[in-house]
C-alpha cells in the first residue's frame, strides 16, 4: 500500500510540534504540499524550516496565527484561501478540578479546541465540495467518550469535535469529501512530557517509562499499557487524507492503545 498525495495541499492546524508536526511531517513526506500553522511567527518559521529537511516531497508554507479568535481563523484562509486536506488539529489541555476550572478555563478550550475547527471547517468545506474532493479530520481524542475527571473541560470540548464531525460528514453526503475524527490516547508530545515533567525529575526514570508508569495508573483500561508515539497517531491520520480512505467517513477512528472499553 503506498500513499501518494502529489498535487494536494493539506493544512494542518498546531503543527509546529507534537501530533501536529508528526501529522504534517507524514503528509509532506507523502509529497503533498502542506501549510505549518501555530501561533508564534518564529516558532512556525522554524518548523517549516526543519521540515523541509526531514524528507518533505511538496512545499512547504508557514503560516502563523492564533486559531482562537475568528480574527486569527479568517487570516489563515485569506493566506490559504484553499486546500484539499484540513487536519484540525490546534487543541490545548490543562488538568484542572471542575470547581476550580472557571468560565475563562472552559471558554479558552472551547474557543481553541472547537471553534477552530468550525470556523475553519465553514471556511474550507465549500471549495471542497466545489471540485468534489476533500478530506477535513478532526484530531479529537478518547477522552471524548472516556472523560476524564481530571479535566472534565476538555473531554467535553473533544465530545463535540467527535459530534461536529459527524455532522459534517452528513452534510458532504453523496460529494467526494469525507470527514472524520481521529482518537488517540495518551501520546507521548512535547505537551505530555512537560505534564509528567516533574515526576520524571522525581524518579529519574526515561520518560518512555514515566508515561508508561502514568497509563498504567489514570487509564488503566489501556491494552497495550504504553504512551502512544506521535508517528503511530500520524500513520492513521495520513491514511484517512489519502485517496486509499474514499470509503470512510462519519467514522470516529481510535489510535487509543485500546484505551475505551467498548466493542
């Protein structure tokens, strides 16, 4: 099975490090042309920069912009006014107990980790259709089914990326387009490893075997009882964006180690 997206573009949102960087990485590596997106202007500048050599095939675009406010959205499509390929993938966590997460906690996630991808979805969705081929993914995650009691905020925010994406892939029914979500669980990313920062420093232990440690006692329904790597989130993805997936669509795809106990 070999994928080849020459002549596509793909944007993915977030993707100057961890998931997203894999994700855009896979994708350019597949020869499309792909768009770098974060909120830093030398940050983006930097991973675009590295990525061109690490094996991209296509071009590669930096873009900068806070996905947080329709502002920072409708900047981005007015650089980028089309792509092929839109990987939602701009999303922020913070563990954080329900009576202490405030309105500006619960606001902050749902304006980074929803309206985002709604803004960006209304934005890119049309000029899909148009040439009837596309395909949007929403980088969601298990806690969308399994929400977790630390950070009842954020699972709430990739329940309704999981329910938006359904509904898109309603809405494009009988087109070329195909929308999905895709569920990873625990994942071993810059921002995970900052979370277990301090209880790496504490046993000394590889970080590998501290987020093995961290799965095994806050999901301990997780079947292959590790952290997952960014690269395996990222096969699936590049999957899903390529022509090979034409058939699925509406799906909520896990790369969850088995995590969701559910058949």
């Amino acid at each position: 099975m070999q994928i080849d997206l020459t002549g596509k573009t793909a944007l993915v949102t977030g993707s100057t490090e961890g998931i997203g960087y894999a994700i855009v990485r896979q994708l350019a590596r597949a020869g499309a042309d792909v768009v770098v997106n974060g909120r830093s202007e030398e940050k983006t500048a930097n991973a675009a920069e590295r990525l061109k050599g690490e094996g991209a095939r296509g071009s590669v675009t930096a873009v900068a912009a806070d996905l947080a406010t329709a502002k920072g959205c409708d900047a981005l499509f007015a650089k980028v006014p089309h792509v092929d390929i839109l990987i939602n993938n701009a999303g922020i966590f913070q563990p954080l107990d329900f009576f202490d997460a405030d309105d500006e906690v619960w606001d902050r996630h749902w304006q980074v980790n929803v309206m985002s991808a709604v803004r960006l979805s209304r934005a890119y969705l049309p000029g899909m259709q148009k040439i009837d081929w596309g395909r949007v993914i929403f980088i969601a995650s298990e806690s969308g089914f399994n929400i977790p009691v630390e950070m009842i905020h954020y699972g709430v925010s990739k329940t309704a990326d999981i329910a938006v994406a359904r509904g898109l892939a309603k809405r494009m029914a009988g087109t070329g387009v195909t929308v999905n979500s895709v569920l990873p669980g625990p994942t071993l990313s810059e921002g995970v490893e900052a979370m277990l920062a301090d209880e790496r420093a504490k046993t000394g232990k590889p970080i590998e075997e501290v987020a093995a440690d961290f799965v095994k006692k806050h999901r301990g329904s997780s079947i292959i009882q590790r952290a997952a790597s960014v690269e395996e989130v990222a096969n699936l993805v590049t999957y899903l964006a390529s022509p090979l997936a034409s058939a699925t669509t509406g799906a909520s795809m896990r790369v969850d180690g088995g995590l969701i106990d559910t058949l």
